[in-house]
C-alpha cells in the first residue's frame, strides 16, 4: 500500500471513532438555533489568540536573560525559536481536544508513521540535523564574511536556523541555502577571529629592468594604500609569525621576464578587489618614472649557418639552398616549344 494511501486510511479510521459529542457543554442561557460548533470555534480563536501573546510575552520575557548567558546570536535565536514552538504545540493539543479528537485516536501507527517521515519528511529532517551539526561546529556565526568556493560568492551571514542560512551577498540579495546542501560545501570565512587577511600580487618585468628598484617600489606603491598594514609587529598565523609590512618576493625566472609576488596584509577582507586595483594603479604610476618595464611574451627568430640560405632576385625569383626547398615566383613563366626550331617556311621565299 502507498504511504500517502495508508496515512489517508489511518485518518478514516481515526475519524469513525471520534463521537459526534462536543467536547465544550452547552450553556443552558444560549438560544436553540446557534449550532454546537460555533462554540468549538470560537474557543479555538480564543486559543490561537493566547497562544500567540504568551509566546510573544515568553520571548520578550526571557530573551534577553538568554543572550546574557549565550554570547552566539545563532543560539539565542535557536532558543527563543524553541519556547514559541513549544508553546504552539501545547496550543495545538488543545486544540485537538476541543474539536473532539483524542490523541489515542489520531496516533498513527509505526510503520505508517515511518513511511511518512521517509517520504514526505525527510528532507526537512536532514535539513534540521545539519543546522544542529552547523550550531554545535561553529564554522561561522551571524555577522561573519564568508566565500562559497564553488560559486565564487561572497556575503555576510544573516541568519541561520535548525533549516536553513540566509546570506545577505555583496550584490545586495539574499541566498538562502538548506543546512544540508551548506554542510557539503567548501566554505571560507574571512571574519573568524581575526579579520585581517593576507593578499598576493603577481608583476612580471623584464630582464633588464632594475630587479631591486622594481622591488622597492612594488612594496611602497602597496603601503601607501588605505587598507593595507603598512608596518606593525609580526601577524601570527598558528605557530609561525609573517611579516606585517608589504613585501616583494622573487617568485620565478620565467621565459619573458622576472616574476614579482607582492604579498600584503589587508585590515579587513570587505574591499579586496578595490583594494587591489589601487595597488595595481600606484604600481603602475611607479614604474612610468623608473627603469622598469613590465615584461610581455614576445619571439626573437635567429638564424645561422644551419638555418640554410635565401636567394632573392630583382624579378622575384627566389631559390633556397639545398638544405631546403626550390621555391619558384609564379610569375616565371614555361612555355612549351622555346627551345624548338621554327621550321614554317617564310611567305616571301619561293
């Protein structure tokens, strides 16, 4: 039988054995013609009613008792989420019980129950478990920067709960991710802890540049750049210690020039791309009045005395040597019979 047929049959039954009788006695002063369900909803207005302000009452009650004890706003959400739910499904069993249904009667059974939070359910499930894992690990909170690697999307955490995590991008829209699919993701957070995060920058320049002048400028161009650490004690970065100041690293002699790596610390990963195009700009302002040039791919042909020989002549004739190929201009021209003795008699001898 389906899942979705069995929960059908189940509430069938469930229904055939609930009386007829309302649960609420019928005051002896209301008239004949109002009819007995009229009572049933009114009362479970009243119900919904004060379901909502106690709720509303709890959380403005105890919510900030809460975030005195519980420094991560996640948590303090999660909490106050958990008192108004509770308080819905009290509300909830009242509800049934004045609409005349017994939770005896309405239980579903194992199998059925199961099929239906395999079915229909399980996604939802999944989703509640990994926001349970998200709380507990910690990998990022409310406020924080992160990076979605396989999207290249970066933006700040706006909320998360047991479901999903809502992230406010820096294109100014929202992303909201299921905790599951979240979970399986490459995720980089540039606010934990420590906001300051380190950039690099890749130059190439020629050969004949001057290497140390180059260097010194990069470094200068990158200090004089709002945002960056200019100086300062040494970044501790677990067990080691990096310079705070920018510096200019040989990275590679490569085949069109010297590969420069900028390396500099930002004090906080908001303005990473603006940050580097100034950087870029005052490079570039740098090297116009320094013997420096930046180096582009470029091919020199050399040839020598296993490269073979070219033969030009002034009509456009021209012939390589024996190590390569004849070459004939198309304008040289064969005609057949040149060589050939014009043997037609002349028309004026006899």
């Amino acid at each position: 039988m389906d899942p979705l047929t069995a929960v059908l049959v189940a509430s069938t039954e469930t229904a055939e054995n609930v009386t007829g009788e309302s649960p609420i006695p019928r005051a002896e002063w209301l008239p004949e013609w109002v009819p007995g369900w009229s009572l049933e909803l009114v009362a479970s207005l009243v119900v919904i009613g004060l379901a909502w302000l106690v709720a509303r009452l709890l959380v403005r009650l105890f919510g900030r008792r809460i975030a005195r004890h519980i420094e991560r706003p996640s948590l303090t959400g999660v909490a106050l989420g958990g008192i108004k739910v509770g308080v819905y499904i009290f509300a909830l069993l009242v509800l049934l019980r004045i609409n005349g249904l017994d939770l005896g009667n309405i239980a579903l059974s194992v199998t059925v129950f199961s099929a239906v939070i395999g079915v229909i359910l399980a996604p939802i499930v999944g989703s509640i478990i990994s926001g349970v894992f998200l709380l507990a690990d910690q990998p990022y909170e409310i406020g924080d920067m992160i990076e979605l690697t396989e999207r290249g999307q970066r933006g700040f955490v706006d909320d998360i709960t047991l479901r999903y995590t809502k992230i406010f991008t820096l294109d100014n829209s929202f992303l909201v991710i299921p905790n599951g699919n979240i979970r399986d993701r490459d995720v980089v957070n540039y606010s934990a802890e420590d906001t300051r995060l380190r950039e690099s920058l890749n130059v190439l320049i020629t050969y004949e540049s001057d290497l140390e002048a180059a260097r010194d400028l990069m470094e200068s161009s990158a200090r004089g750049v709002e945002g960056v650490i200019s100086g300062g004690p040494n970044i501790r970065v677990g067990g080691a210690r990096y310079p705070a100041a920018p510096q200019c690293l040989i990275g590679s002699f490569a085949d069109s020039g010297i590969l420069l790596r900028l390396r500099y610390w930002v004090q906080e990963p908001y303005r990473l791309p603006t940050v580097q195009s100034q950087i870029q700009t005052a490079i570039w302002d740098a090297f116009e009045d320094a013997d420096v040039e930046i180096a582009y791919p470029h091919s020199h042909l050399v040839f020598d005395e296993t490269s073979g020989q070219l033969e030009v002549s002034a009509d456009g004739d021209h012939r390589t040597s024996s190590n390569g190929p004849e070459a004939v201009d198309g304008n040289q021209h064969t005609q057949e019979g040149d060589n050939s003795d014009d043997t037609r008699p002349n028309s004026g001898d006899k």
